[in-house]
C-alpha cells in the first residue's frame, strides 16, 4: 500500500523531459505528468471511483456483469427506474427532440420550462421558480449574480462545492462559519455590523457527506437580528424532509421564511436539472444576469417531462417518502448498532466514518468483494483522518437488502479491526 492515498495531491517532483534550473519555461501541462495518485492506484486495485455501470436494478446495479447492491446513490425516492418517468419523457421525445441547443435566453425556452417553474413553485409555496439546466449551474447563477462587490457571504464551512464555486465567481466576500456553529456565525455577522452591503447566510439544508441538518431556526433568526437573507441547498432534502417533502423549511415549519430555496432535479426527481425558488423580483433578476444561466444550453425537454412526472408522483403518493425513511433508519441503526460512528446523521445519508484515507480505501474494497457498490469521501471532500463510506438507501431497497448491506459492513469492519 502507499503511505497515502489522495487523488488529488500533485506530486513534488519533475515532469518528464522537464530540465532543471531558471532556463526553463513552465508548461502548464507540468502538474498532469506530475500527478501519479491515480494511477498508483489502480495498479494497486484499490481506484475506487469512475466504476461504469452497465445495468441498473432495483437498489442495485451491474458491474463487470457482477449484480451488486448499491449504497450511497442520490436516488432517494427510487424514481429513476419507474415507467411512469420514463413514459413521460419518451412522450415529449416526439415533440421536442432530443435536445433544446439554445439557451433558454435565446431560442431554448420550451412551454414546459414554464410548466415546470409554475408548478414547482406552488410546490415550494414560493412567488417564482427559475430552472437550470443543473444544480450545479443553478448555485452558481443564483450567488454569483445575486453577491455584488459590497455584499457579504456567510458560508457554513462545509457547503456544498456549487456554492463555493459561486462566491468564487461573484464579487462578494465569503466568510466561513464553523460547521453549525451559529455562535461562530453570529461572531462573524456582528464583527461586520457596521459595513456596508448586504448579507446573505448561505447553507445546505442536508450536508451531502455527513447527513447533518443545518439549523435553519437558529440562523433564521440570526439572519433578522442582523438584516441577513437566507439560502438554503435544499438538495438532499427536497422530496425526503418535511410532512410532505418540501425539505428542510417543511421540517422546521419554516415554510415562507426562507429566502431562497436552491435544489436539484439530480437527486429525489431522479433526472438532471435544477432550480431556485424565490421572492419574482429575485428570480427576474437571476435569470437576467446569471451568466451560467444565459450562456448554456436549456434543459432538454425530457429531462423536464421525467421531472414533472416525479412532482406529481412527491405530491400525491406519500408511501415513497415513508419507506425510504424506514430504509433509513433501518440502515443507522444497523450501523449504528455495529458500534460506526454514523455522525449522528438524522437522514438518508449515513455516513460511516472509517478515518484514515488507507484504511477507508481498504475498507471501501472489501466491501466492493462484498457484492456492494459504494465509493469513499476523502479529503478534501471531508476533514482530514474522518474519511468515510457515504451509505444512503433509496425507497426501492428491500429490507432484505439493507439488512444484506448490514451484514457486510458487519463482517468487513470485524475483519478489517474497525468495529469491536
Ligand atoms: C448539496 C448539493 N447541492 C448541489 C448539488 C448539485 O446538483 P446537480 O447534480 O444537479 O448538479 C449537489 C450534487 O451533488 C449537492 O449535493
């Protein structure tokens, strides 16, 4: 085994046919010979990531012609495999084509765009709703253009990389709080009480590694002490929290006192796209200025039809949401029960901490040997030595399933000395 495993640490050391000494002229190209981390890992059988599917089941998938339970999936509501999407796409296929190749500023901008924002704003009890053509692009459209040059970002350190992307590209500044830590948060918030511009505390409702709940009540009411607009990443919520799945504002009934709601199509909708839902002057705005917004092509129309499909679907049978979150917690307790540390998770997402990078690379193998299909979340994804499985079960896993991905996780920890 290598001392250490990080895919993205570019190694210290020449690139080939580089010389040495002042004369030479960097190549931008230097850092891809240099990075080796890839490589040493597949020679060793141990490159977890990248793995091609070529089947997909009910909770499981095909790999190597080997059928194996999956874990870890962002298909909460196990929609991707229901006809009824898949009708509702390949009816629109007809009409539309396959795809939009404008943006929707342009010539991209289909009824169902409309459809989809008007219903999916009476969903989210929101004025408005703008769609993207994905999450990732949505994030980026909504704090990029929204955070001005005086403007002030407070950022749970552990959002999302769509979120960070957008500062990034804003003329804001981002400041960090502690993971949850309001204390810290209110510090930061007072500490700029006097300067000008305005303010927006920025959350994921769901973090996507460690399952947390953000603590929307505690920042909402930091948000009007201090005159603060709030977005919450509702993406591992929307269609899983709340009484009827409209996330993390339903779940703490604060329906109405969330600013911005920032989600995805990618997740409990089982398609791609994603969405802001908002104050109609906010959403005009974005869609006017976000440049990742105006300069992409439109969301295709089948991807938009398999949505509206699974909003009919989170909006009149219940029964999804509900076996999911007996899934759930059937999966934290299993694991939990083990003797994991499963971060208190209080979700779908269940993530068991191994620690260290090498052991959880071992670890995710075994499992692998196992028959179950997971990936590991290492630095920088999380904190340094809390690397971790991230396990999640969607609403199509049998009981028997979750119990049979106990029983591994059983079995390789005992094996592998991680649990007693
Ligand atoms: C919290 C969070 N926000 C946004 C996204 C991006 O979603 P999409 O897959 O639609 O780009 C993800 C996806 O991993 C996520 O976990």
């Amino acid at each position: 085994m290598p001392d250490h495993i990080d895919f993205n640490r570019v190694q210290e050391r020449s690139a080939p046919g580089s010389t040495n000494g002042a004369s030479r002229r960097d190549d931008i190209f230097d850092k891809t010979h240099a990075f080796t981390r890839a490589d040493e890992a597949m020679a060793l059988g141990v490159y977890p990531y990248f793995k091609p599917i070529s089947g997909q089941g009910t909770g499981t998938v095909v790999v190597d012609g080997r059928e194996m339970i999956i874990t870890g999936s962002n298909d909460y509501l196990g929609l991707t495999q229901d006809p009824r999407l898949q009708e509702a796409a390949s009816a629109v296929f007809d009409r539309y084509g396959t795809s939009c190749t404008g943006s929707r500023f342009l010539t991209g901008t289909l009824e169902l765009h409309e459809e989809l924002e008007r219903r999916l704003a009476g969903f989210m009890g929101a004025e408005a709703v703008l769609t993207f053509s994905t999450g990732f692009l949505g994030a980026l459209s909504v704090i990029s253009a929204l955070a001005g040059r005086q403007d002030i970002l407070y950022f749970d350190r552990e959002n999302h990389a769509c979120l960070y992307d957008g500062a990034r590209l804003s003329f804001g500044t981002l400041r960090k709080y502690r993971h949850n830590d309001l204390e810290d948060l209110e510090r930061l918030l007072e500490k700029d009480a006097g300067k000008p511009g305005g303010r927006m505390i920025v959350t994921d409702g769901v973090f996507s590694m460690s399952g947390h709940v953000a603590d929307l009540p505690g920042i909402v009411e930091l948000a009007r002490t201090y005159g603060a607009r709030v977005a919450v990443d509702d993406a591992h919520a929307t269609g899983v929290l709340g009484a009827s799945g409209r996330g993390t504002p339903e779940h703490f009934g604060l329906q109405g006192e969330i600013d911005l709601v920032i989600g995805t199509f990618s997740k409990s909708f089982a398609s791609v796209g994603g969405f802001v839902a908002g104050p109609e002057p906010v959403v005009k705005y974005v869609k006017h200025h976000a440049r990742p917004f105006i300069f992409t092509a439109a969301l295709p129309a089948m991807q938009v039809a398999a949505t509206l499909k699974a909003l009919d679907i989170m909006e009149t049978e219940p029964q999804h949401r509900e076996k999911l979150l007996a899934n759930a917690e059937r999966l934290r307790g299993g694991l939990g029960g083990l003797g994991y540390d499963t971060l208190g998770s209080e979700t779908p997402i269940v993530p068991v901490v191994i620690g260290p990078d090498d052991l959880t690379v071992i670890f995710w193998k075994a499992l692998w040997e196992g028959g179950v299909f997971t990936t590991p979340a290492l630095p920088p994804g999380v904190p340094q030595n809390q690397s971790l499985i991230r396990t999640s079960v969607n609403a199509t896993h049998t009981t028997q399933q979750v119990d049979a991905l106990i029983e591994v996780f059983s079995r390789v920890g005992r094996d592998l000395g991680v649990i007693g």
